[in-house]
C-alpha cells in the first residue's frame, strides 16, 4: 500500500470517527509552523556522508471532547519535506493517535474507534534514513457490553475489528479479531478486583507470510487509587497458538504492573514491568490517554515492523518534576524481546531518556533532552549504541507566535561493519499556535 493511500485512508478514518463531534462542545488545538533543517549527514553514512538543507512546513493538532455521549481524543501532525539540496526525494511524513467511544447507551453499550499512524523502519537493522522509512497504520473498531452480575460485580464484554497495515512490509499487514470477558468486583469506591478472558486471531494478508496465530490470555487485575497512589497489577497465563502443525505452540506466564505516586505537589515517580506475548501492531496502540497536546515532531519508532508474537520482557522507572521555572524527568529502562518466528531478531536492550528545561524570561525557555540505547542481538552476534542530545531555544513573542532554534547531535557506534556514524542539525521555525 503506498504512502498516500496511507494517508488518505488514515484521514478518513479520523473523519468518519469525529463525525458525531460536529453538533457537539469540542477542543481543538493547531500549530502551523515554517521550519528550515540543515542535516550534515542524512544518509547516515561512517565514509560518505551526504549534506543536505530540508524546508518543513507542518500542521500538528490535538483535539478532545469530553460529553456524556461523545469522548475522543486525536493528536498527530502532517510535514511535507522538501529536500532541496542532496540527494533525496521530497516526501510526507504523518503521525497520527486517534481514539473516540460512543455512549450508545448509558452504563451499558459503548462503540470505540481507534486509529494510529507512524513512521518505522523498513529494516530495523540499517541506518534511520528516508529510504529506510515506512508509513504505517492500525485501525480498530468494535463494541463494549456492560452488564451486572451482583451488586458489587460488574460484567463487561468486548469484540474488536482490527486492521494493520504498512507501505512497505507485507509481514506487517493483517487482519484481527480480538474478544474480552472481565467480571469486576468492586471492593471498595477505589479499589477492584477482575478476572480477565482475552483472545485474538491474527490473520496475514500475504499466504507468504505467517503462520496464522491465535493469542490468549486468562488473568487476574488488581487496581487500587490512593490519594497520591495508584497501583495496577496483572497475573496469569498467556498461550500462543499456531494454524501450522511444524511451528510450536507456546505459553508464558503474564505479570504486568504500574506504580505511580505523586511524591509532592512537584514531583512523581512511576514504575512498570510486564513480562507478556505482543507484537508490533499491539505496541503501537497507545490507548485513549490523547488529544491533551500538540504533538512537537515526528518520531521514527524502533518497532520491528512484522505481525510475529514476542515475549516481551520489561521494566521501566520514571521521574518527574515541575517546577515553577523549572522542570526534569528522568526514565531509565531494560527490555528483551523473544520472537516466535523470526529468532535472529530476538534482543535486549538497556537505556533512558533525561529532559530539562529553565524558563529564562517570562516567554523564553530553553531545553535539553537526550535519549541512548545500547541493544544487543544474541543470534547474530550484534551490538547497537545509539544515543542523542537536543539543544532547543524558544520564543513566545505574542499570544500567537514563536520561534524555535534546536541543534541536535546523534551517534551509532555498531559492532556490524560500516555501521558506525554521527550526524549534526540544525533547525530553526516559525509557528502560529491557535
């Protein structure tokens, strides 16, 4: 599927899923913005690196509604790339999260559409260059049953429809269809306790691809909120079963858990582990919690692009302050990743990403943040160090505009050969913000 049709089916289901909005109460939040790149090595070459100069008008929105019918959130941007000096062919560029739940009926039926759009590796093994990017997109819509089952237990069944699709990799695209029984017991007013049934069927466009897969999971959640604490926890099983007799089923027990305690007015700390089966598409469905910002840029993900189950194994700690001029967060992570059918891809990785920003003036802050990886691949006998270090200055000069000037430094050091390479931009913009 090519990058317009992407984008274009991607855009009608945003419209479709908004429609109900129109008569309705509605945020919406945009930024149209006139930026210049300077990149001193776009292809990301350790010999021959290529120079180039890259006009990049964006639009970027957030949009939410919250009603009684209606809940929605969309967040995204759209950039077009005009290389015009190197090598390159100008191109489009969308990042798109859009989730919408339709009250039905009250307490009892619920509709829910979602959409995701991003950009990927083609090859997660190569360099992050343009011929090395992909548009890819999930959309998933379905219905959700509430029921009573006593006074103090809750039913609640769901179906949903999904789709997976990206323009260059057929192993991506699929058809799902999922299904969830919970029964939730309310111990108390901020305090449950549920049994999970979940399944999911993974169907491949290709018949070059696959096998076909069913994944299950049967699972206890624990959710308790405090005052400046809430806790989930999930504990169980999950099985993965394959449509070809010469691929080997598999089980693993799931744990999956979120910390998160408000340490004072200013700063919070967070924690999440999970040990589970999920896949690429899965990973890239970032849930209803959108719409509340406007996205700054476009993020290339890591995922490797393929609808092969993983075992995924993860823990991750966060850290956040807010201050008054000041704000700092801090997220270290460990991760490994087992997969099903594609072995030589099975990895580990360990890094972090730190944020700071000072507000010098009243309408002048400047930031730094930098992000670094190191990821090893067991079964080629590979390892990856990537880090990268931003340096931003902004400018609010009225209500409206601003200004923007960033300079960005990025390295790979890779034990594969000809991998090795460092990159300098420097970007500056413009932007009216409504």
């Amino acid at each position: 599927m090519s990058t317009r049709r992407l984008l274009a089916r991607t855009l009608a289901a945003l419209s479709s899923a908004l429609a109900p909005l129109a008569a309705q109460a509605i945020q919406i939040d945009y930024r149209v913005e006139m930026g210049i790149e300077h990149n001193d090595n776009v292809n990301l070459s350790d010999s021959d690196p290529t120079a180039a100069t890259i006009l990049e008008p964006t639009l970027a929105f957030g949009i939410r509604q919250e009603g009684s019918t209606i809940q929605a959130g969309a967040e995204g941007i759209v950039q077009y790339r005009d290389y015009i000096s190197g090598d390159f062919g100008s191109e489009f560029r969308t990042q798109l999260a859009a989730h919408m739940n339709w009250t039905a009926i009250p307490e009892r039926l619920n509709l829910t559409i979602e959409d995701y759009n991003t950009v990927q590796p083609i090859d997660v093994l190569a360099a992050n260059t343009p011929n090395n990017q992909q548009q890819t997109n999930v959309f998933a819509i379905g219905p959700t049953l509430n029921f009573r089952l006593g006074p103090t237990v809750r039913g609640q069944a769901e179906l949903r429809y999904a789709n997976s699709q990206a323009s260059e990799t057929d192993e991506f695209n699929s058809q799902r269809i999922s299904a969830a029984l919970r029964a939730i017991k309310d111990l108390s007013a901020s305090n449950t306790l549920s049994a999970n049934l979940t399944s999911e069927r993974i169907d491949f466009d290709s018949s070059d691809v696959g096998p076909n897969y069913d994944r299950s999971s049967l699972f206890g959640r624990y959710t308790r909120k405090w005052a400046k604490f809430d806790m989930t926890l999930d504990a169980g099983y999950s099985w993965l079963h394959y449509s070809h007799g010469d691929v080997d089923d598999r089980s693993s027990p799931l744990i999956r858990g979120d910390l998160a305690w408000k340490v004072t007015e200013t700063s919070a700390l967070k924690l999440d582990f999970s040990r589970q089966y999920s896949d690429a598409a899965s990973s890239m469905v970032l849930g209803s919690d959108i719409g509340n910002t406007i996205p700054t840029s476009i993020t290339t993900g890591d995922a490797t692009v393929t609808s092969d189950a993983y075992l995924e194994q993860r823990v991750g700690f966060g850290y956040t302050y807010t201050g008054v001029r000041t704000t700092f967060s801090a997220a270290p992570y460990y991760r490994k990743l087992n997969y099903a059918n594609v072995g030589q891809l099975d990895q580990s990785g360990r890094g972090g990403t730190l944020a700071f920003a000072y507000r010098l003036q009243p309408l002048m802050t400047f930031g730094i943040s930098a992000n670094g990886e190191k990821l090893s691949y067991a079964s080629i006998d590979r390892s990856d160090t990537t880090w990268s270090v931003d340096f931003s200055l902004n400018r609010q000069w009225t209500r409206n505009w601003s200004w923007r000037v960033q300079y960005t430094r990025y390295q790979r050091e890779s034990t594969a050969p000809g991998l090795d390479s460092d990159q300098n931009i420097i970007y500056f913009g413009v932007a009216y913000t409504r």
